[in-house]
C-alpha cells in the first residue's frame, strides 16, 4: 500500500479525537522494519507527555501488536499517530487503518485464546486491556480501523 496514493478506509474513527487532537503524525505499514519504527515514534510521544515507564511499556506493546496484525491480517496500512489534550490531561492515540478483508466475526477476534495466526490469541484483546480507550470498526471487504488511547495519569 502506497500510503501517499492509497484510498484509505472509510472510518468515522478517523475523526475520533479530533478537537482534542494537538499533533498528527501518520506511519505506514508494510514491513517489519515499519513496526520497529512506529515502536520508537510511539515511545518517543509517550516520554514526551511523561506517561510512566510501565504506561509507557503497555502503550508500546499494544502498538507493535497492532502494527503487526495490520500487516498481516490487513496486507499492510498506516498507522495514525495523535497526541491529545483535553485540557486537563495528555495524552497518546493510536488509529491503525488497512484496506484488508475485514474481521469476519469481531466477538470471536475480541475473545481471548482465538487465532487465525497460530499465536496466542491475545493479539486484539491483550492491546484492549493495555489502553485506557479501544474502539473497533470493520467490514468485510472493505478494512478495519482500530483507535486507542492511552492518557497521562
């Protein structure tokens, strides 16, 4: 996917946040080496708003879970890079979106121990536990968006 020419999916996550979004950074993902660099700019965006080391640790997990699920299940994508601010807090979303196949059963693809992939099936539901905000958009044929945030406590 060709992040500067691709017609993205259609999502109304991709306004999630909006009058709270400060700065937005967009990431492509096609490869491993994408996910080691959305790793460091994650890290770097968490460390700069003064997330604790464990929040920190959490947020990057949950972002290289999701980085490597878009690429494999999504055929690759982008990932959408906020920092937030309410006013009262800071904070960190994340927004993956592919133009892949869908999840076909999003109720089975949240349940622990489920794979499509051979792992341990904690891939979607381990990263919803790590955030402070998850949200899921998907339809077959056409992609799947996924946002969280993690904010500053």
């Amino acid at each position: 996917m060709n992040a500067a020419t691709a017609v993205e999916f259609d999502t109304e996550l991709l306004e999630l946040n909006a009058r709270l979004r400060v700065d937005r950074v967009t990431l492509p993902l096609r490869g491993d080496e994408d996910v080691v660099g959305l790793r460091k700019q994650v890290r770097e965006r968490a460390v700069a708003i003064g997330l604790s080391l464990v929040d920190q640790t959490k947020l990057v997990t949950a972002a290289s879970e999701l980085g490597r699920n878009t690429i494999k299940y999504g055929g690759g994508g982008a990932c959408h890079l906020d920092k937030l601010d309410d006013g009262f807090r800071k904070g960190v979303g994340l927004l993956f979106v592919d133009n892949g196949p869908g999840i076909p059963d999003l109720d089975l693809a949240l349940r622990d121990g489920y794979t499509t992939g051979g792992g341990l099936g904690l891939g979607l539901s381990g990263s919803k536990r790590l955030v402070d905000e998850f949200e899921i958009d998907t339809r077959a044929g056409e992609g799947t968006a996924v946002a969280v945030v993690k904010w500053k406590r």
